[in-house]
C-alpha cells in the first residue's frame, strides 16, 4: 500500500515529497502516518542534517481532500474534531523534529497545504507560485496552525484580509512580508530548497536543534524565560564537540568540519 510520501537522501538532506499529484498533491489518510514517521527517522539518522519537504511535480499541497471534509458532518463533534487533530499531528511533527525543515513551494499551497508549508521552518518558493487560506470559500475557518504561524509575520490587519477574503497571494508578496525566505525560477524551489538545506546540513548540529528550539520558545515566553533558556543551551553549547571544532577552526584560519562530527557528537535534542 503507497504511503503516499517519496522519500530520498541527497547528501546531508532528506527529501520528502507528498505523493498525490492526481488531486493536486491533497492531503491523503496515508500522510497522516507517513509523514510523522519519516520525521522521526530522519531525525534519529545522524547522517541526515537538514529536511526538505515538497509535493509531487507542479503544485506543493491544495489542503485537505474536501470529498473527505463533505462526510463529516454527519459526524459527532468529538468525531470531527479527532480527524482535525490528524492534520494538527503532521503540523506538531514537523515543529517537534530537532532538525531544519525546509518547505519547497511549486504551483500553489491552499488551505491545509499553506499550513503544512508555514508550519517549516524555512520556506523556498517559486515566483509563480501563490498561497490561499482557502477556507473561507467553503464555509470554513482555518487550522493546522495557520493563522499562529501567520501572526508571526504579518500584521492583524493582512491577516483578516488573507483569511477572509481567501484570494490567492503571490509567493513575491509573501516574500516582502517575510513569511518566504527565498524565490526561484518555475522549477526550481526544490533545488533550490535542497541546496540551502544542504548549506544548513554542512553546519553543527546541536547548535542547530537548538536555534531551532530557541525560536519556537522565543515567542511564547517572557524575555527572562528566553534569556534563561539561552543561558541553558550556551553553557551545553560550550561543552559539545561542535564548540571545539568551531573555535579551533577560527584560530586555525580554516573552514569548521562539522560534517565529521556527525554521530560522535551525541544524540539531537528532542525539542
């Protein structure tokens, strides 16, 4: 049975592509299971320092599969609300993986889709490409986690207008709002997000969970909560491998080789 998820290894990167391109590469019952799971591999494999994910051929993700959604009425509360939580687990995998994923954005990302590529913690998209909070269309309200990872970098005023109006948004104007970190060419968003994430890859990887852990605490918590956890991860910082590594390579005038450290340095934090 297809799980629904093509998984690869480039290097330092693994690629995992959401396999459904027949419905616009929709959001599957398999994914739910798959997607988690080759998270979790990945961050368990210390030859893998950075993620990638993207959807099949031309288009990222167009959200939940809405045949699916149109059945759930007839559904108790608890009922639906234990199917929404499904999608949330996918958002709740990618945050809690210890190591940089990278969205790569073809075609569009709608509804669910734009959640799942919001929810990365780097997005590559290509000029053409277009993001919708589609929900309002059909009569919805938004989930898996957009409208938090939206407050983040845009004002409440573009958020209304995202969510209410669902239009479709060039991947250029989210660019400028800062909710895309880097545009290519048509076709090119997953190398591109492959060569950035292997960028990433070539870097410590302690050092990294931990960033990665610092900026999804940072804006939730007080400023001497955050200073308390910076604290926390400095004096472990200093103590790693990847520490000794840098500063000798600094002193040596040469390039750190990080990579080396890989599976020798301990195990990558759990976030």
């Amino acid at each position: 049975m297809s799980t629904g998820l093509l998984v690869s290894t480039q290097g330092a990167v693994r690629v995992l592509v959401n396999s459904n391109p027949a419905a616009r590469n929709a959001i599957t019952p398999a994914l739910y299971d798959a997607l988690p799971a080759a998270l979790i591999e990945a961050a368990a494999d210390p030859s893998v320092g950075a993620i990638v994910f993207a959807g099949e051929g031309d288009f990222f993700c167009a959200g939940g599969d809405l045949r699916q959604l149109a059945t759930r009425r007839a559904l108790a509360p608890e009922g639906r609300r234990e199917k929404i939580e499904r999608l949330h687990d996918l958002v709740r995998a990618i945050r809690a993986c210890p190591k940089p994923v990278i969205a790569a954005v073809e075609g569009g990302a709608a509804g669910a889709g734009m959640s799942l590529a919001l929810a990365c913690d780097m997005l590559v998209a290509a000029k053409d490409a277009f993001f919708t909070m589609a929900y309002v269309k059909v009569g919805l309200s938004p989930d898996g986690g957009a409208t938090s990872f939206l407050s983040q970098c845009l004002s409440r005023q573009q958020m209304m207008e995202l969510c209410l109006l669902g239009e479709r948004i060039p991947a250029e104007r989210l660019h400028a709002l800062g909710a895309v970190n880097r545009l290519t060419e048509r076709g090119a968003a997953l190398t591109q997000a492959i060569e950035l994430a292997e960028r990433i890859a070539q870097g410590p990887a302690n050092a990294a969970a931990r960033i990665k852990h610092l900026v999804e605490h940072a804006g939730h918590v007080s400023l001497e909560e955050q200073l308390d956890l910076e604290a926390h991860y400095m004096a472990e910082s200093q103590g790693d491998d990847e520490a000794q590594e840098g500063i000798k390579a600094f002193f040596d005038k040469r390039t750190p080789d990080f990579a080396a450290l890989r599976g020798r340095t301990g195990e990558q934090r759990d976030n």
